[in-house]
C-alpha cells in the first residue's frame, strides 16, 4: 500500500514540474500567433498606391484617441463607426470633430448627411467647421441616404463624410468601404449600439457611453472595439470643453491641498487616540 502511494505521489510531483514549461509554452504560442495575426491584419489593407494616392492619417481630434489607434488617426479609404447607446451620446459631436480635422488636413470638402434635418450651423461654425466647404444633403428615404454617402466618398474632393446610419447590410456595408477607398477620405458613421452585430467593413469603430456627472463640461467615455493593431478594448474618458468645443481627455481627479490636510488631520487624531504601547525600560534592560 505505501508503494502504491509513493507512485502517485511521484506522478504528482512530475505533473506539477510539467505544468510550469507547459503553461509557458502555450504563453509563447499565444503571443507568436497574436503577432502573426496583427501581421495578416495590417498587411491586409488595400495600399493607397493602388489607386494612385498617397496615404495619408487624420487626427480624431483628440490626441488621448489618436494615441490608441496604430497609426495615430484614422487612415484615409477608411470607414469608421461610432456606435452610441442613446442619442445624446454626444457620438455625433465626435463624428463631426473628426471630420473637421480631415477638412483641415486637406483642404478638401466636407459632406454632412442630415436624414434627420436637425443640423445648426451656428454650433457647427463654434466647433471649427468652415460651412463654406461643408455640404449639407438631406435625402428623402434611407435609399438616396446610402447612395449619397457612396457618392460623397467616391469623390477624391471630399475629405469626409459624415451620416447617421442604422440598417446597413453587409452588401452595402462593403460598397461604402470601396467608396472609401477609391476617394481617398474617411467615412464617419454614427450608428446604434445595436448595430454591433450588423456586418461591417469599418477599419475602426467606437462604443460612445455619455457619463452623467455634475461636471461643467459634457463628459464620455470611449471603448475601441475595433482596430487592427490597435489598442482593442482600450477605455478613454473624454469631454467636449463647453466653451470651444474642443475634446480633451479627462485625467484621474487629484485630491485637493485641503483634502490631503484634511486625511492627515485625522490620521493623527487617531494615532493621538491610540498610541502605541510603550515597552519597560527595566525589561528592555533585563532582557540585555
């Protein structure tokens, strides 16, 4: 009976000593195929060269978002979803903003798809939009909607295009990919969370999330959830300054030169409380 022991014993010992190289090695595996896949996904975007343009990558308007991406922006030939939870996720601010960036970049013009005929100007101009390049085209059906946005894109004198999209199948997902690409600017669709689960051809696409705080400034957070080679399930908290309209990143709160006072106020409160114990002189010498 003690033999029998002894044996499985061992062959636990040797399963533990195993378990270590094992588990590294399946750790090495997992990153070598993680570099490959990042290798196959970048090599598989169509080159600009191909259509006789130079590529070029447009800022998002933040650089805490850019820094995500693994160009540092949003490639041109590319479409790029915002996905929002509700409508005043402010997803369309951010479409907008980087829209602005991509005018400014090229000194092209910028097409503005507004299904829903609530576009103001006045906030636009505010955001930096220069409306003298800005198209406005209000189609009547969700057909002319998806035809004016594979137009807009075709077109090598438009920098973006921006539009509001909710039914998108993966035939017409992948014309407006192709469009993008023959143009050369970006394609900014905002579009419900639920149209996660829609086919899409997009190169990048965010999860918009507004955070109700008592802030002065509208506050969001950004989830990447789609990039290649980029920083996938990155978190961003970002606010759009309500003066300028600019987007900024929103650092972690420090506490306040009073609230720091305040914490060690009290901390020595309590050791004043309760001090220590004092050891015996007498004992502390006995002992010696």
């Amino acid at each position: 009976m003690s033999a029998v022991l002894r044996r499985v014993e061992g062959v636990k010992v040797a399963s533990a000593c195993l378990a270590a190289p094992v588990q590294a090695a399946q750790q090495a595996l997992m990153t070598q195929l993680a570099g490959q896949v990042q290798r196959i996904e970048l090599a598989g975007r169509v080159s600009a060269s191909a259509f006789g343009r130079t590529q070029r990558v447009f800022s998002t308007g933040c650089t805490s978002l850019d820094c995500c991406l693994p160009s540092g922006g949003y490639d041109s030939g590319t479409l790029v979803e915002y996905f929002q939870t509700h409508r005043a996720s402010s997803a369309m601010i951010l479409a907008l903003t980087a829209a602005r960036e991509a005018m400014v970049a090229t000194a092209g013009y910028g097409v503005f798809i507004d299904w829903s005929q609530q576009f103001y100007p006045p906030a636009a101009a505010a955001m930096g939009l220069d409306l003298k390049r800005l198209i406005i085209v209000r189609p009547c059906n969700l057909a002319d909607r998806l035809w004016a946005i594979d137009q807009a894109l075709r077109s090598p004198a438009i920098a973006a295009v921006v539009a509001e999209v909710e039914h998108l199948d993966d035939r017409g997902a992948r014309r407006l990919q192709l469009a993008a690409e023959q143009g050369g600017g970006i394609g900014l669709l905002v579009r419900h969370a639920t149209a996660q689960r829609h086919p899409s051809w997009a190169e990048v696409q965010w999860l918009v999330r507004p955070l109700a705080v008592g802030a002065a400034h509208r506050q969001l957070e950004l989830q990447l959830l789609r990039a290649r080679g980029g920083r996938m399930g990155a978190r961003q908290r970002v606010q759009i300054h309500a003066v300028h309209g600019r987007i900024e990143q929103v650092l972690p709160s420090q506490p306040s030169a009073s609230t720091q006072l305040a914490a060690a106020s009290h901390a020595l409160a309590g050791r004043l409380a309760h001090p220590s114990p004092r050891r015996n002189p007498s004992a502390r010498e006995c002992s010696a």
